[in-house]
C-alpha cells in the first residue's frame, strides 16, 4: 500500500528533510533593492515553486521511489490551483505581473495557508512554512505592485491597496464613433433577417444581458453559454468566457457573422445593407472618410462599449464617500474578502483579469449532473491544452444582482446559489448561510448607474 510505504519512508526520511526545510534560507536578502527578485527567491527557497510550477527541477529526494511519486502529484495538484511559471518569469525579468497572481500571493502571505498544513503537517514533506519576515516581503510587494500598475486613477489614498478598485472616471473616446456605435449597436441589419441586434442579447435597460440560460439568435436558435453582460466589459482582459477574442473591436466582428447568432455569411453584406441608407452614409462617412468596412463598424462599435461604465455605490465609498455604504454592506465586504472572493474576482471590474479552472476545489459539473457540452471546454476551445479545460474567464460582480441567470451555462438562478456555489467549488467549503446573505448584502452595493440612472 502506497500510504503505509509512506510512513515508513517518512520517518526515514524525517530527520535529511527536516534539515533542509528548517535551515530557513535568507537568499532573497541578496536582492536588497529588487523586491521583485525578492518575492522570486522567496518562492523558490519555500518549495512553493515545487508544487505550483509545471517545469520545476525536482528537489533530491523526488528522485527516490514513491516518495518520487508523491512529488510528482504534489505538483499534478499544486498546479491546478495555480501555476507559478509565468509570474517566476515577470519577477526575473522585471516585467507586469496578472493581477490575480499577485492577489493570489497576497492571500496566502495574509492568511498564513500555504503551503497546505495537511502537507508540512506531513514530516516527510518537502514545502516551508513562510516565516513572518518573508510574508512581510510578499505583502509589501503586493502593495508596491498594486499602488504602480492596478489602483485605479479614481481611488482614495487610503483604499490604494484594496484588492478591489473604483471605477475610472471615464476611458478616452471619440465622441463622434461613440455616436455611431451606439446606432449600429441598436441596428438589426446586423442580422441577415433584421431581427437581431447587439441589444437584442445585451439590453442596456436589463442589465446588459438578455437573462436567458442561452441567447437566442436569429431564427429563434440557441447558443450554448450565457451572455455576459456588455457594462464594463471593456475593463476585461480578454473577452468572451473563453478569452477568443483579445479586445471589444475584435470581439464585435465575431455575433455578426455567427450562424447561431446574426447569421451573416461577411460584413460586405453587412457594409451593403447599411450603404443604402443615405442618412447612415453620410453620419459614416464624416467619421471614417476612408468608407464602410468591418473595420470602421467594429471600432465605431467598441469606442461606444468604452462608455459603458457603471459607478455604483462601492466606487463612491472607495473614491473616498465613508458615508456610502452601511455597517452590514462592510461587513459583507470583509466576508467577501475572507472568503478569497477577492483573489480572483479582483481589481476595477471585480474580475475579468485570469482564466480561472471551474471546480478547482470540486467538480461541478457532477454537480450539475447534466452531459457535458463544448461550452464546458472554456479556454481549451482556445489552446488546445489539456489544462485549460474548463477554466473560464473570470466574470466580472459589477452589476451581477441584475445579471442572473449566473455561470457560462447560465444554470444558476439565484444568487445565493451562485455564491455557495462559488464557496465550494472555487473556495474549497461550504459556508453559512448568513455568510452568504453576507457577502450578497455586499454584492447589491456593486449595482451601478447608467446616465445617471440605478440600473435594474
Ligand atoms: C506540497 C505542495 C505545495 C506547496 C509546497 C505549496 N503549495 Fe500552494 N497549493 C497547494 C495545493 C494542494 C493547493 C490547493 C489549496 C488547498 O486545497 O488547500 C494550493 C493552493 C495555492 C494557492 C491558491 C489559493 C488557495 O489558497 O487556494 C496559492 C496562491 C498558493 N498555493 C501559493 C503557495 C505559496 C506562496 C507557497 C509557498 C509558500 C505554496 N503555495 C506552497 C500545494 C502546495
Ligand atoms: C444572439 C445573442 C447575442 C448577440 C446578437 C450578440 N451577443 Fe454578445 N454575447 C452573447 C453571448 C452568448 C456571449 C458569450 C459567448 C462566449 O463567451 O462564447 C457574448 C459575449 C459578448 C461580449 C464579451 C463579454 C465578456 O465579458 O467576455 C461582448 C463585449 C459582447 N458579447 C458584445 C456584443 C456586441 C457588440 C454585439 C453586436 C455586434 C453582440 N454582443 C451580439 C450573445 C449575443
Ligand atoms: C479561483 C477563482 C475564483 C474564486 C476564488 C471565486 N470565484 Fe467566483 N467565479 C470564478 C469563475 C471562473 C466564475 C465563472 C464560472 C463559470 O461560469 O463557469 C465565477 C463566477 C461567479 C459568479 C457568477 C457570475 C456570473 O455573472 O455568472 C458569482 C456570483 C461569483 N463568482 C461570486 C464569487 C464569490 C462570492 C466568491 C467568494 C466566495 C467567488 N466568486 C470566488 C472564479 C472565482
């Protein structure tokens, strides 16, 4: 038995690898001004590199029978939480980390839970504990990173380093393709039968999406996710659930000429239908002089979704507004916090900034207890990697209470559902019931205004 060769081994074992791990390592002081290089060596001298980075040189006794085993699931299962490889090489080479890395990092330095008690509990096992000096490098870090690359220009002094951000004001814009996005947003020729416009499935007036399980496109047909909702999705990273499409231009191109959705077989049938209408033409032609093109509509589409930001009641509290938000809605967004919400659903639109595995901590889709569909496969669809299946895009919580139905197959009605869910599948444990209530009472501050008007 695997389990009972281990006991043997471990005491073997116990007295070389408690050596190793409790000569704590300072190596990182090497690097006295570089707090990146710093956070690098950290992570590599305290094993986490071990099990959360894919190409990692196996430690000595990784090498031996079983225990060599163990190591090499330490790292299967470390690296589905999340994978160090592309941080480690920012913090070389001193380039921007995600986001969520960094909260990620933050988390654990804050909450003292990695490496995993069950792990160092084990007295074979090869993870350290970080001590109180290397978690205040992890943490300043995190400040330092977040205060130069993530607040957001709108924030007060004392929320700079806030895992989540206000709002910006506003995203630079040419009014006049403003103008014009808004009228081609609105406009069903962009369907081959004129049925279906952007608004159709994003209706501005319901929250930006359609609150249907699956959209439905021309023909009455049926796609197979659920819409996200347009209000400051271009704050994302990426768009779609699958990140397909690096930007909003280039997300626009892709409904028009979707079979499911408007059917167009080019946008030269879409530039012919609108190039009879003079008015149209003229309004065109006065923006973009060069004439019609997928180009000109994608742009003129995407420069109108720039302008589609929503403050809400938490952006006037952390722009500063103490009196914004009530006793009961903090607290709520301390248990939002405490929960780890706030590792991945980061930043100005609380989300939207990682790829993030659907079920990380258990399966959900046996939960579902449904088939699975391609809309499962989420970025795999993309790349191809085994890893990447379903890991989705992080969606963002602004306005999420008005957003339902919840998920990429928009199986979740309530809220209160989507957040448990949430708990136990991305969290790892249940939680109470008037914890939910908790963090829910927080998510209704994140509903904001459009034109100056509380959404619904
Ligand atoms: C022995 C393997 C192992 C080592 C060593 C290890 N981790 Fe983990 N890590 C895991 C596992 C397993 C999980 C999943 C969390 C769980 O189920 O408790 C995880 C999850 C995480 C997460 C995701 C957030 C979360 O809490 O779920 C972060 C961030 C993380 N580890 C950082 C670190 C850091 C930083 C170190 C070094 C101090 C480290 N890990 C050391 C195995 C390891
Ligand atoms: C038939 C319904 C339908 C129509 C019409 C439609 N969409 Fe969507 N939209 C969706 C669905 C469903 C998704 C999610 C698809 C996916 O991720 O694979 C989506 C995704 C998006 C996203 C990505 C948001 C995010 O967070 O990733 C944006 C932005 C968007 N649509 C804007 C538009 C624009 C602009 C148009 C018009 C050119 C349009 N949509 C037309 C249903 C529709
Ligand atoms: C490990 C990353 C991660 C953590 C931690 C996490 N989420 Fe999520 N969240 C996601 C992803 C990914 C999705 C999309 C899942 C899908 O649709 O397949 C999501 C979806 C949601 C949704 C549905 C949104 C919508 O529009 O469909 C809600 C609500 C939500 N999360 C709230 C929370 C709350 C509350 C917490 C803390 C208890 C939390 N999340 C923790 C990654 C995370």
């Amino acid at each position: 038995m695997r389990k009972s060769n281990l006991t043997k081994i471990s005491s073997l074992l116990f007295a070389c690898v408690f050596l190793v791990s409790s000569c704590s390592s300072d190596e990182y002081k090497k690097y006295a001004n570089d707090e990146s290089k710093q956070v690098a060596s950290i992570l590599r001298q305290n094993g986490c590199v071990d099990c959360h980075a894919e190409n990692a040189p196996t430690p000595f006794y990784g090498k031996f029978p079983v225990i060599g085993s163990v190591v090499k699931a330490d790292i299967a299962e470390g690296t589905h939480y999340i994978d160090f490889t592309s941080l480690l090489h920012s913090l070389d080479n001193g380039l921007p980390v995600s986001e969520v890395d960094m909260a990620k990092v933050e988390y654990t330095a804050l909450s003292g839970s990695m490496p995993p008690l069950k792990y160092y509990a084990m007295p074979m096992h090869w993870g350290k504990t970080l001590n109180s000096e290397e978690k205040k490098v992890l943490i300043s870090w995190a400040k330092n990173v977040r205060k130069a690359h993530f607040a957001s220009p709108t924030v007060a002094k004392e929320f700079e380093n806030e895992p989540l951000q206000p709002l910006p004001a506003f995203l630079p814009v040419d009014s006049a393709k403003v103008e014009l996005g808004y009228k081609l947003y609105h406009d069903t020729r962009l369907s081959a039968d004129n049925s279906v416009s952007c608004a159709t499935c994003h209706d501005l007036s319901t929250g930006g999406v359609d609150r249907l399980q699956y959209s439905k496109g021309i023909g009455g047909q049926f796609g197979g996710v659920n819409a996200p909702t347009v209000y400051n999705s271009a704050l994302n990273f990426a768009q779609f659930w699958d990140g397909r499409a690096a930007d909003l231009q280039e997300q626009a191109a892709g409904p028009p000429l979707n079979p499911l959705e408007m059917g167009h077989l080019s946008f030269d049938d879409i530039c012919a239908m609108i190039a009879e209408d003079a008015e149209y033409c003229a309004a065109h032609a006065l923006v973009y002089p060069e004439g019609l093109s997928q180009s000109t509509i994608t742009e003129a589409i995407a420069e109108f979704e720039k302008t589609l930001l929503t403050p809400s009641r938490f952006d006037k509290y952390l722009r500063g507004d103490k009196t914004a938000l009530t006793a009961e809605e903090l607290e709520g967004y301390q248990v939002f916090k405490d929960n780890k919400c706030a590792t991945c659903h980061v930043g100005m639109n609380i989300g939207g900034q990682s790829y993030e595995f659907f079920g990380v901590k258990q399966n959900y889709f046996e939960y579902r207890g449904t088939g699975l569909t391609d809309g499962d496969n989420g970025r795999f669809a993309v790349t191809g990697l085994e890893s990447d299946r379903h890991k989705f895009k992080t969606p963002t919580l602004r306005n999420v209470m008005i957003t339902y139905p919840y998920m990429h197959d928009g199986n979740i009605s309530t809220i209160e559902e989507a957040v448990q869910i949430m708990n136990v599948y991305q969290g790892g444990k249940k939680i109470a019931d008037a914890d939910v209530n908790k963090i829910v009472t927080f998510l209704k501050t994140l509903t904001g205004e459009y034109k100056g008007e509380l959404l619904q």
